[in-house]
C-alpha cells in the first residue's frame, strides 16, 4: 500500500470551509431522548430507496439520543433560522433549543421544525463508526418542503443565503 503525507486537522478544516454546504438541524426523539444539532455533514445518498446520511460526532452531548435513537428528521433552513441554528450549534441546553422554535411531529415523531426550507423525516437504516464521527444512513419516509423558499448555506466558517 502506498504512503502518503500525513493531512492535519487543522489542513483538512481549512479545506472543507471551502466546500460549501446546506445548513441543517438535524432532531431525534426516542427512548434515547429528544435531542438535536447543526450540521453541515449531510448528503444524499441515493433514490431507490430514498436515503441521505448525517454525521454525528460522537462526543457531542447529543451523540447519546442519536445512537439510541432509530428514528431523526433533518430539517433544512433558511435566513429566518440562522440565529436558531448557532443556538443548536453551541452548549446550548437541549431543552432550552427548543424552546426557541415552533415543532410538529410527522411520521416518525421526530421534531420537525415549522418554517424549515425542507424537512426530511428518516427511519435509521445503517450505522458506521468513522473515526471520531458516526454516519447514520436514514431512509426518507417523509418529506415537507416549501416552493422557492431562501436556503442558507455555510461557506467560508459563515452563513450566506441563496435565492432561488
């Protein structure tokens, strides 16, 4: 197998702030707890079945409720939300989060934020460890979207809004 130079943590950061990304907060309730994040680590998987991933760092204080958890919604937002998202983003206390924004449940229970650009309701299908995150594959059984609405992106360590 071939060698390569060693990438440090701080080389890979200050790369991937130039891959810009949909800001998402992501939610799970269960026995686990209810519990939700920002984050940026999400994609697309593939169409048949309807399936994205998100990464959950492990150490987070709500990795616990997500590893329990079988069911999350990612809930994509906008402008109007930017200000909940550094909240969901920080040490903020769990439940103080949600205290700051309205929520509704779908088909799986867990949170949905009111307003979100959209909002994709997963059922856990996989779980991979990778190194100090764990990718959760959910299959979609649920999605709610607004038509043209104003997303925000983080690119450069900052949010930017884009318009459709």
């Amino acid at each position: 197998m071939m060698s390569y130079p060693h990438v440090s943590k701080a080389d890979f950061r200050d790369g991937m702030a130039c891959l810009a990304g949909a800001v998402n907060i992501v939610t799970t309730d269960g026995p686990g707890g209810r519990a939700g994040l920002t984050a940026s680590a999400v994609c697309s998987v593939t169409d048949s079945p309807p399936t994205l991933l998100v990464c959950i760092n492990t150490g987070s204080s709500a990795a616990p409720a997500f590893l329990e958890n079988d069911y999350f919604c990612v809930n994509t937002v906008g402008p109007a939300h930017e200000e909940l998202a550094m909240t969901f983003g920080a040490g903020t206390p769990m439940a103080e989060r949600f205290e700051r924004a309205a929520w509704y449940r779908n088909v799986t229970g867990a949170p949905v934020l009111e307003g979100a650009v959209a909002s994709f309701d997963c059922q856990v299908s996989h779980r991979h460890v990778v190194g100090t995150h764990e990718v959760i594959f959910g299959e979609i059984v649920g999605i709610r979207q607004q038509e043209d609405a104003p997303v925000t992106a983080w690119f450069a360590r900052r949010f930017h809004a884009l318009e459709v």
